[in-house]
C-alpha cells in the first residue's frame, strides 16, 4: 500500500483513561467538535502518519477477521460516509471500544485521534485511528532579547515520541459487494513495539481486541514462528547439551542450509528427531496451531538471527559462526572433567577442523 496523496478532511481527538486499583473502566472524554489545523500542522499531522505506516519494520497489513455490528471495522465504514456532524457523534464509539477492550491497569490511557480523508492513487477512502500517549516537554522562548523555557504538559506525536499505534482502514475496492463486508477493505497498523523480527510484538489488545484484526499468516511469519517454536522445544529437551547443540545446528541447518522450498513439522521431525521425540514435537507443535502442511520456507524475518550462531560459556568465552560452519567444521562433544577438589564436571570439547588463521 503507498501511502502518499494522502488528504486528511476530518480529525477529531477523544480522551481515554487508564483504569485505577478498582480495575472498573472510566468513561471516555469526547471531543464535541472537529479539529481545525493550520496548514503547516496539518503538513506535520500526516508526515508522522505516512512516516510511520511506510516504516515497514514496525508497521503491516493485517486480516480483518470481524466486520459484525458494532464492530471497529464497521464503526470505521460508517465514519467515512457520515456529515461531520454525524462523524463527531459516531467517532465517540471508537473510544468506548478502546475503552472496554483495556482490561488491564497497566494499559496507559491517552489522546485518540480519529481522522478520515483518502490515500493513494486512484484516491481511496481511509479512516485512521491513532492512540497516543501524551509526554511532556519544554518550548524554548525569547522574551525581551533573553532566552527562556516554558513547561508544557500533554503533549502528542512529537517527532521523538515512541508512544504511539496506528490503526487504518482503507476502502479499496468502492465496488466490493456490502453485503459481503469486509470484502474490498485493508487494514494496516503501526506500533512502535513492533519490528521486522518480531512482528508480534505489537500490542494484542490494540490491533487483535480493539481493532478486529490479526497477524496474516503469511509464508515469512511462519517460518520464524517455526524457528522460534523449534527453538523452545529444543531448549527444553531433557537430553545431554552434546545432542541439544547438535539438534540446534540442525534447525539451522534446515532453515538456512536446506535448499529446499518448503519446510514442515514432520519433515523435520522426521530428518532430525528419534521417534519419540518426533511425537512430541508434533503434539508440541500442533498445541501451538502450527500449520500440519508444508509452507513455503521465507527466512526474511529471520535474517538476523540466522547470520550467525553463538554458544557462550563462562567467564565471557563465546564461539560464534556462521550455520554452514557448524555444520561442516565444527563438533561439540560433552566430557567429563575434573573440577576443584577433585569433584566431577562436564565439559565441552571444541573441535574446529581447521587452523588459527588470524588472532585479533
């Protein structure tokens, strides 16, 4: 989605708040009237929306899985064809639905600004919904030739500040049957939490609860769930560290070495696990939703993390390599050793088929 030509219309700002020891939600302050900006500031207003929508390590498209009555992705319908007047009314639904849908204290209230108008080339209508978390800050001042500062408080969507989620709803296809909603519609969200390798780190309440969507499963996001599951179960083997660190060079080694196209729960179960531990794997697996099919293997989440691999021992001593490494040059063996006074210890023997060519 490109997010330039983008023409705001309509903003209006509603308060929500965070919940108190009672754990009781505290109602909404509505805004009764449209904002009205100056052009520099609405200049300002939609460079941060663009900026952080086109920023695509920590803002995506996202499935819209309700469109019921009463619903955001509904509510949001209705605002872009509403008057003004009606948008000021209906908006106020907006902050009821964030309101109900933090249920926990430590969810921080803030600035909700609902602002309608179009994106995009042809222009397609859009209804974006931003919250904000509000800071604090000083404005440097001249008075009388001298320079001096004034303290303000609630400030929102400075260029430094991180606190802040976007949600936009985009009508893309005026022509999509109605009846069929939310057919012809894309949502799209921002969340400074969220980044390339950890696409959901973004806030569930906000996008999943508040918004009515959910992470696609697209081949990319779950190939890195894959790693990251595989990864837990391995940790948590009850097997010797010697088969552990082979187990690990192996996910590695089918995610990065493997050239083949697709990857799946029971092939690597089947290449790299016995027979029991492959049915617990599977069960573990399938406890996580993990699709049982094969899925087009996408590293590009895992770029980062699949450069390099490291072990660490005490006292600061690492060994990092890239997977082929480990793979073809390096063994990891478990020995027993002998400790102070004599009493028994494990430990791990190295070996690198290859010299020292350089010491740093």
């Amino acid at each position: 989605m490109f997010y330039e030509n983008m023409s705001v219309k309509r903003i209006i700002l509603h308060d929500v708040f965070q919940r108190k020891d009672d754990k009781l939600p505290i109602p909404p302050r509505y805004g009764n009237q449209l904002c009205v900006l100056p052009a520099d500031a609405m200049d300002d207003f939609k460079s941060r929306v663009i900026e952080a929508l086109g920023n695509n390590s920590k803002s995506m498209e996202m499935t819209i899985n309700d469109g019921t009555a009463g619903s955001v992705p509904e509510i949001a319908a209705k605002l872009i064809k509403a008057n003004d007047a009606q948008f000021v009314v209906q908006s106020q639904a907006i902050a009821d639905q964030l309101t109900e849908k933090q249920l926990t204290r430590t969810l921080p209230g803030g600035v909700i600004v609902v602002f309608s108008g179009t994106i995009g080339s042809p222009a397609r209508p859009f209804l974006g919904i931003i919250k904000a978390e509000t800071q604090s800050g000083f404005l440097r001042e001249v008075k009388r030739g001298a320079l001096d500062a004034a303290y303000l408080k609630d400030l929102f969507l400075t260029p430094a500040t991180k606190l802040y989620k976007i949600g936009m709803f985009v009508h893309v296809d005026p022509a999509a049957d109605a009846k069929k909603f939310p057919v012809g519609w894309k949502a799209f969200v921002f969340d400074s939490h969220m980044s390339s390798a950890k696409r959901d780190g973004a806030a569930q309440y906000f996008y999943e609860a508040f918004l009515c969507c959910v992470i696609p499963q697209d081949s990319s996001f779950l190939t890195k769930a894959f790693f990251d599951h595989t990864k837990t179960f391995i940790k948590a083997l009850d097997v010797p560290q010697e088969k552990r660190a082979d187990l690990m060079t192996g996910l590695y080694t089918y995610l990065k070495v493997d050239n083949t196209p697709t990857l799946s729960v029971n092939s690597f179960a089947t290449n790299y696990f016995d027979d029991e531990i492959a049915d617990s794997f599977e069960t573990f697996m399938k406890a996580r939703k993990f699709p049982t099919n094969a899925i087009k293997k996408d590293i590009t989440d895992l770029q980062g993390q699949l450069r390099l691999r490291k072990m660490v021992f005490s006292n600061s001593i690492k060994l990092t390599a890239p997977p082929e490494a480990f793979k073809d040059m390096i063994t990891v063996e478990t020995i027993n050793g002998e400790g102070a006074a004599g009493a028994g210890q494990q430990w791990t023997r190295i070996t690198i088929r290859d010299h020292i060519r350089e010491e740093l």
